[in-house]
C-alpha cells in the first residue's frame, strides 16, 4: 500500500535514469523531487525533509555515499539506498557502514527498487530526543538494525520541528533537554500526533520520578532508565510499535 504523504529525494548524473525513477514513483502517488548532484540535493534538504533518499554512487562533485553522510547529519529518519554501475563488495561494505540500509546495482531492477522503496516507508518511525549525542549514535545504530528508521533531536528546538513535521510511531524523550523539560516535550508529542506512543528516559531516578509519575498519569507509555537494559527497551519498542505495524500489515523488524 502507497503512503502518499512519503516523500523521496532522487540524486542521479543520468537526467534518463531520473526522469524515469520520478515518473514511476509519481504515478504511484509519492511526492518525489530531484537533483542531478549533491550540491543541489542538499540544497533541497533545506527546504523539506525525506522519508527514502535514492542516491547515484558516482557524481562528479560529490559521491553518493558522502551526499548521504550529509543528509545523516541533517536527517537522520531519512532512508538510503544507494544505487550504483559501481557495485562491490567494498563499496556495500562502505554504504552500510555509513548506515546505508541497500545498495541497488544498475542497470536498476525498477520492480525490487520499488519494494525496497516500499519497505523502508514502512518502517516503524522512532525519534530520539536526548542531547547526549553520543548516546544518539549508539541508539541510531542499534534501532537502525532492528529495522526501525530514527530521527534524532538534540534540544526542544530540533524535536519540534520534527514532530511537527512527521508522525512517528514511538517518541523516546529525555527528562532532561537544553530549553525545556521532559514534560514540555511529552506534551508537545500529546497535542501535535496523539497516536504517537512515548517512552520516558532518564538517568536521574530519584529526583525525575515524581514528574514522571505525573506523566505516565497522563498518558506516557513506558519509562526506561539509564543505562538502559538494552533487551527490555528493546522489546518495549516492540510492543508500542506493534499496533500500527499490524494496522500496516507490515513487522516491525
């Protein structure tokens, strides 16, 4: 099933090969736009947020696999797969390791690149928001391999723009973030998608655990404590990302 809200960047130096990814993908109701090198793609990342990034390897100018390191920074949700007339196993070895999720050789399989497409939309979105970024890291790369796409939010700034600007499934928000609260936050998640589910994470048990009684009385799913017993917080985002998945048809993992 098409979400035609998704929205995909399509980066390729062969104006054919876009024409035709944009036709196919138009006709199948999502909103694509597209550049022919990276400096353009990262021009429109400035103005919009995507959901699939489908990037040519070689560009003069700016490799695919920098290009997405940069849309990484920026927009860590958004979906790679790298398509390539270059493919190896060095240079999978390379996009995966940069979180790359599929490297798609050329000539291009239009049928598999569509279901790839297709599953990664689907993908159960998370947001992290914890000004640990260390932490970030760590938590991008483990949700990442359990087949989750992660947002990641630094301070209430960054965190509302991205709620506001897509629906997640699970939000994960820190008691403790620069310019706000936990609860602020919360409370933002609450008012902008109230379908989103949200886990409460601190490592300050005892000083947050009257707020969070208060929030979790509100409505807050679940509370994880740091350092995080990573098998149960794991499974929690299985639980609260199974309705919708279902609702999908689709598995979290």
């Amino acid at each position: 099933m098409t979400d035609e809200s998704a929205r995909i960047l399509v980066v390729d130096d062969d104006v054919d090969i876009c024409h035709n990814l944009t036709d196919i993908l138009s006709d199948l109701g999502y909103h694509v736009d597209l550049a022919h090198d990276g400096h353009s793609a990262l021009k429109l990342l400035h103005q919009s947020r995507y959901d699939v990034a489908l990037l040519d390897y070689k560009m003069p100018g700016m490799d695919g696999l920098t290009l997405y390191r940069e849309i990484r920074k920026r927009h860590a949700g958004t979906v790679a797969l790298l398509v390539t007339a270059y493919a190896s196993s060095a240079t999978a070895e390379a996009a995966l390791s940069a979180g790359a999720w599929k490297v798609v050789a050329k000539p291009v399989d239009f049928g598999a690149l569509l279901q790839f497409v297709e599953q990664a939309i689907h993908q159960p979105l998370l947001l992290v928001v914890d000004d640990d970024r260390d932490l970030c890291a760590n938590l991008w790369d483990l949700f990442r391999d359990q087949g989750y796409r992660v947002g990641l939010a630094h301070d209430v700034s960054e965190a509302s723009e991205q709620i506001l600007d897509s629906r997640h499934r699970i939000v994960l928000i820190d008691m403790r973030i620069p310019g706000a609260t936990g609860s602020d936050v919360f409370r933002m998640v609450r008012e902008t998608d109230p379908r989103a589910r949200t886990i409460l994470i601190t490592g300050y048990r005892a000083e947050m655990d009257p707020l969070i009684d208060q929030m979790v009385a509100e409505g807050a799913d679940a509370v994880c404590y740091k350092p995080f017993d990573m098998p149960q917080l794991l499974a929690k985002l299985g639980e609260l990302a199974r309705p919708h998945a279902e609702e999908a048809g689709q598995n979290p993992g």
